[in-house]
C-alpha cells in the first residue's frame, strides 16, 4: 500500500495566496493579549517556543495555562473563504493521485475543513489528521509522524509526504519516508522537490 500524507498550508495553494500569513498575525495578537507584552517581545517568545517546544502553543500550553482550543479558534479567525477559491486543476490532480490520502496539518480541524472546502476538495480528502489529533505536537517533531502511522499501520517506506516546509519534508525523509518538498527547485538528498502541486503528478509514487 502507499499512503500520501498532505500537507495544507502553501501546500494545496500557491505560497503567500491563502489564509497562512494571516493566522500567524493572529498568533501575534494572541500572544501580545493574553501575556500582556509587545510585539517585539512576542517574536521572541514565539521563537524560543517554536525553537523548545516546536509550536507557540505549545509553550503556551506549558507556561501560560492557555487552553489550546481557545487558542486554536481564535488564531483561525481569518476570513479563508475570500482568500481561496474552487480550483478545477488541483480538484483534478487530487483525483488523479490514485492512493489513499491523509491531510496532515498543523492546522486545526475546523480550519482545514474550511480551506479544503473553500478550494472544493473536502469531497476527495476525507480524512483529517490535525493538530488535535497530534496532541498538539506539530510537525516536524517526530511525535505526530509516529502516530499517523500507528493509527494506519502504515511503515514509513509505504508513506510520501508531500509538504512546503522543509523541516517537516526532513523529518519524513530522515525517518525513511518519501519526501517530496512543494514549491522549491533545491537540490537536497533524499528529497523530491517540485514547483507546484500541480506538478505532483510527475512524481512516480
Ligand atoms: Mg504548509
């Protein structure tokens, strides 16, 4: 069997066109509210957090008793449905991929929902592997990688991950994964790289 994890952000739309850079201004304002602290200061934190714990909310969650579900709404409150659109190609290309698939996404389910629903795939992607679902471990820490695969019994030479984030596309490789990095044309060992989704036919999964 293959399994194709996907990746959603930048991924399933062209870089910078979606809601992404939007959730992170909101992860700003969320930080700067609920620690009382300013933007410069925020960056900080949010790096050192990123850099400890692999997400901001996850040093949240440890440092400043934040409920990640109040965290998770209120960071995803960014109008999507005015940003992405019905996309016929990539509707095509998702059809075509011919395996079975799992959005893999450090997003959270309701967010995902929306933006699968926005580019009208949500019909060809039916299973969501979320933040919520990884214990709010993010990629690309090893943790939600290991569950997805326990959850489908899947090894990781059965599985392609196909993300725009290097790190998250190392991580999958290092564990024996095929990793096929979005958006790129680096040379990099061990990993496919493509300009586009659009592309993804051209790999031979
Ligand atoms: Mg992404």
């Amino acid at each position: 069997m293959k399994l194709i994890l996907l990746d959603v952000d930048d991924t399933l739309y062209p870089k910078g066109a979606g809601p992404f850079n939007l959730v992170s201004g909101k992860i700003d304002e969320y930080v700067m509210s609920w620690c009382d602290i300013g933007i410069e200061e925020t960056r900080t934190l949010r790096k050192r957090y990123v850099d400890t714990y692999g997400s901001t909310l996850g040093g949240l969650m440890r440092h400043h008793e934040v409920d990640p579900d109040d965290y998770l709404e209120k960071v995803h409150d960014v109008p999507v449905e005015d940003l992405l659109h019905r996309d016929e190609r990539l509707k095509k290309i998702i059809s075509g991929i011919g395996h079975d698939m799992v959005v893999f996404s450090n997003g959270s389910v309701d967010y995902v929902r929306r933006v699968l629903r926005s580019l009208d795939v949500i019909d060809l992607l039916g299973d969501l592997f979320t933040i919520e679902f990884m214990d709010y471990v993010p990629k690309p820490r090893v943790y939600p990688y290991r569950k997805l695969l326990e959850l489908y019994g899947a090894s990781p030479g059965e599985c392609v991950l196909v993300d725009d984030r290097l790190p998250n596309v190392l991580t999958a490789r290092d564990m024996g994964m095929k990793a096929v990095l979005v958006g790129a044309d680096a040379s990099i060992p061990g990993v496919a790289a493509i300009p586009d989704i659009y592309s993804v036919a051209e790999i031979a999964f």
